[in-house]
C-alpha cells in the first residue's frame, strides 16, 4: 500500500499517523490485502452461501416479558442503580 494510499484512510478514519508509523503499518496493510486477494480468488461457486460459519441454527427461547412482579422486583434489587423499573448504566458513548 502507498503512502499516499495510507494517509488518506488514516484522515476518513481520523486517525493521526507520524511519519515512523507509516513503512510497519503499510506493510501490514499490504499483507492483509494480498490475502484478501488470495481469499477472492479461491473457487467458491460449489459452495452453498451461509450466513453464518456454524450451523448452529436458532437456538434463542422466546422473548417473553416477565409478568411475575416479584421476579422484577428481585432483579432490580441486585442492581446497583434503577430508574424506576429500569437498571440505569453508565453511558458509554459520549
């Protein structure tokens, strides 16, 4: 990958580089895109298109609200700050 090339991903990315930083990560960038390259060249028209790597399958219950009031009332207790009946967490994004 060029310099030039590196730069201009690291300004949309806002990302700040130092000019130290640029020959290690554009060979980085290089190999993982000539293994993408390798990768998009592999023949995949025999092989059936997954969502998923696994065949799990769905294995989630159903989401059933709770009705039962002391269940509630029993969870919200442990928590360490409830807004009512909701358990308040620190914001993560600013």
């Amino acid at each position: 990958m060029e310099y030039q090339e590196l730069r201009t991903a690291a300004d949309q990315a806002l990302v700040e580089l130092q000019d130290h930083e640029l020959e290690p990560l554009a060979e980085e960038f290089s190999a993982m895109l000539e293994y993408m390259k390798m990768m998009d060249e592999a023949d995949t028209e025999s092989l059936d298109p997954t969502s998923h790597v696994f065949d799990s399958g769905e294995h989630l219950r159903d989401d059933i609200p709770v009705q039962d009031s002391k269940q509630r009332r029993a969870l919200l207790d442990q928590a360490p700050e409830t807004e009512g009946t909701l358990i308040a967490v620190p914001r993560v994004i600013p």
